[in-house]
C-alpha cells in the first residue's frame, strides 16, 4: 500500500513537468540531418534579441535567454508562427541559461548561438584582426561553448558576424576567422559529447560573398578550421521583388555546388511595410532547396523597425502584422517536401583550399592561418576553469501569464506551450492569429506538422514509471 500510494502521489508532478528533448542535429553534406529520424532540418527561423545589441550588458546580470517568462511568452509565440530555430546573437558565458534553452528545447525549437559581442575584446576587430585574436578572447568563446553544449537543441555556433564587409577588410580577416573557428572545432571535440556544428555569417556584399563563402567551406590539408554551414544576411527582396528582381536566381547559381549548409541567417527587407513576406515561396521553394532556409531579421520591434511583435514595458505583446503575413506564408509550405534528404546533397564534399578558388584580386589568398593564439591550446586540451555548463530542466509552467494581442486589438486567450512527444522539431500547424478563437476543439485533431501535447508514447513512458513505482 506505502508504494501504491507514493505511486499516485507521483502523478502530479510526472503530468506538470516536461523534459522532452528534441533530437541533436548534424551537418552532412550540404544539409542539416536529424541524427534519429535522419530527416532533413529546414531552417524556418526568427533571429531572437529582445532589446536589440543595446541590451546586452554583463554588468546587469541578465541577457535575453536568462528571464524564463518571456521565454516562455515568446516560444509559445514563436510555435505558433511555425519557427522551428532562433538566433540568439549576444548572450553572457558567466550565466544560467538553462530554464530558457529547456523552454525553446520543449517547443521544439533549435538555437543558433553567437560567440561574439559587440563589447570591445568580445570580437575579432575587422580592422586589426590580430589585435583581438588572443587568449581573453577565446576563453569567452569557449565559455559560450561550455554553456550551450550540453542543449540537445544547440544547432550550431555563428564564430563571427559580417567581419568583412567590403575587399579593404578581406585581406587579413578571412585567415582569423579560420583560426577562430578552428579553435571552436578543437574544442567542441575535447569537450562535448557530439559534435556541434560551426560556421560563418556574411553580409550580403556581392564583391566578395563568393569568394567569402569559397575561402571559408574549402578543405585545406583536414586542419578543422573550414566551416561547417555559411550563413547569409540578405535583404535583397522587398515587397513586390520576383525571384530574379532579388537576385535570387543568382544566390542558386552561386551556391549550386555548396558543400555545406548554406541558409539566409537574416532576411526580410523593411522598404515597405507591413512586410508581406513573398519571398518566403521562392526561398522554400524547388528552385532553391539546395539552401537551407532561413531566419526572419527580427523577432521583437527594436531601432531598426524589423520587428514581427511590439514588446511592452509591462511585458504584454502586440503582434504586428507583419508576424501575421508571416505566419500565413509558413502555414503554405510543403514540410515532406523540406524534410527529405538525398544522398548526393549529404555525401558531397568540399573542395580542396587553391588560389582558384578566389576571383577577387583584393581577397585573401592566403590560407596558412595564424598559430593558436598564446594560452588558447592549454584551453583547448584542458577546458577553461569554471565554466558555467548548462542542462536540460522540467519545463514545469507552460501556460503564458503576459497579455498577448493580434494586430486587431483582440486577446488571445489560454496561449500554452504544446510540448512534442516525439522529440522531433516544430513546424507550421495552420494557426491564425488574427482570430481571437484560440481554444482547442476537444474533438479536433491537432493539424499535420504542429507540436502537440502530450502524446501516448509519452504517456507510456510515465505509466512505467507509476508501475515501477509500484515496486519499490
């Protein structure tokens, strides 16, 4: 009797917690590979940084992944929009992060981390490059590394952000991006459990974009430091622009023979707003599923007036419509289509690194990259002291608390995170938020692709534990 009655006593918090964890993911080829499904990630994201870079400051103690509310606010927000990955540009190696990264990991959300900063000495300084690349440094950059590493949902790290952005600053700066990268990748393999992905985001500057992505994916002699997936930070279709008025016609010619993932890590041109998000079509489309996706440029409403939603000083939201538009072009996409792989796109390789490689006179040719840096190789082989590692939590609250409102005015009631059973990514499920119905039929199905509550593998798995602790 004891043990059946500690067996009930157990229900409660067995059914009010949640630790699923969505599967890791890994590059192969040019795709992103569930390592348990083995189907393909598609990229379908939102770039994640409430308070814009103003916001970040170490001294306060707190970043955009430490406040568990609006981490839950803002990933049941972004579920129902349909985003299945974040980038999280600045974030505090010193800090907890692991109710907020449990939050998006029970959403079904996968995170990009930024390694960098804009403080001073938390980047490579594109102007002196050498200058920043030292032991302080990467002690930051590893720590980002010992706090993420552990989140199954940790889908890479971004180990610099539109360094060079004209052909003056892509003389030095591609080597130091290499030796940083290196450095990660060295690090990752002493010090993680899997592997986890590494890669570059570039600007969208024609005269060096190629040559910058051919420099950076190429293979020179195995020593780690190529990149594992390109990001490309592209604004070139706005409202009304066609796949060839955006050049976009142009990214597939120039990313045809991709050996790595390649993926918008920030899009959507504000020259006209609301945004309607046309472009979402042709970037999801079968013109262009040799890339990756991509992630909307931006979550919240900051200076540069890219937002999808108004944050309140109260922490009550408004959706704008532009997150509306976008919501919609999500719910039209094709997820069996994204999610199949092929075996040329996962076993090609990248080329070998030669000066054929590069068409611009002015970008570096040069692919001996920098010695590791004083004091990083003892970091590298040992781990830096203290770090402060991070691990999945029981999400025990699901349920909004924040006022959310559509662009009508109207209050969506009950917004609660629907935890996947089946530890597999989020996905467009057809919602709208421009009705304010939001409650669930009791006898309506969850739609194709959405997260859903808890489902009865789940629900075996907890009666296992009941009936086990029915014998102990």
């Amino acid at each position: 009797m004891p043990s059946l009655i500690r067996a009930f006593a157990l229900l409660p918090a067995l059914f009010s917690s949640v630790a699923n964890a969505v599967h890791p993911v890994e590059v192969r080829g040019r795709d992103f590979v569930d390592t348990v499904t083995n189907n393909r990630l598609f990229i379908i994201g939102v770039d994640y940084q409430p308070g814009g870079q103003a916001a970040y400051n170490p001294e306060k103690g707190e970043d955009v992944l430490t406040d568990t509310d609006a981490c839950l606010r803002d990933a049941v927000l972004m579920q129902k929009l349909g985003v299945n990955t974040i980038r999280v540009y600045n974030v505090n190696p010193t800090l907890d992060h692991s109710e907020c990264a449990s939050i998006f990991n029970a959403a079904g959300i996968y995170m990009f981390i930024d390694v960098n900063s804009p403080l001073s000495g938390e980047s490579l300084n594109r102007l002196a490059p050498w200058t920043t690349y030292h032991s302080d440094y990467m002690e930051r950059v590893f720590g980002i590394v010992e706090n993420f590493k552990n989140f199954p949902n940790t889908l890479g790290f971004f180990s610099a952000n539109e360094v060079m952005n004209d052909l003056d600053t892509a003389e030095f700066n591609p080597q130091y991006i290499r030796a940083v990268q290196r450095d990660l990748k060295n690090y990752i393999a002493n010090h993680c459990d899997r592997t986890i992905p590494v890669g570059y985001s570039a600007a969208d500057v024609r005269d060096i974009l190629q040559d910058t992505w051919a420099y950076m994916q190429c293979n020179d002699n195995n020593d780690d430091s190529a990149m594992d997936f390109f990001g490309l930070n592209s604004y070139s279709w706005c409202n009304g622009d066609t796949y060839q008025t955006a050049g976009y016609n142009l990214l597939v010619d120039m990313f045809a023979d991709t050996a790595v993932p390649v993926f918008f890590s920030e899009y959507g041109c504000d020259r006209v707003v609301p945004r309607v998000f046309d472009e979402v079509q042709a970037l999801y489309g079968p013109d262009m599923r040799m890339l990756s996706g991509g992630l909307v440029y931006e979550y919240s409403q900051e200076e540069g007036q890219y937002g999808l939603v108004n944050i309140n000083s109260d922490g009550s939201i408004e959706l704008r419509k532009d997150y509306e538009n976008l919501q919609g072009q999500f719910n039209e996409l094709d997820i069996d289509a994204l999610e199949s792989t092929s075996s040329s796109d996962t076993s090609i390789e990248p080329p070998e690194c030669d000066t054929s490689l590069i068409s611009a006179d002015a970008f570096s040719k040069n692919f001996t990259i920098p010695a590791v840096c004083p004091g990083c190789q003892e970091m590298i082989d040992d781990g830096i002291e203290n770090p402060q590692t991070g691990a999945l939590v029981d999400v025990t609250e699901t349920k909004v608390s924040q006022t959310v409102k559509n662009s009508n005015g109207d209050e969506l009631e009950d917004l609660t995170l629907d935890v996947s059973d089946d530890n597999e990514s989020n996905t467009p499920g057809g919602d709208d938020s421009t009705s304010d119905d939001n409650d669930d039929d009791d006898n309506e199905e969850d739609p194709p692709g959405a997260a859903a509550h808890m489902g009865h593998s789940t629900a075996l798995a907890l009666a296992s534990l009941v009936i086990l602790a029915l014998f102990l």
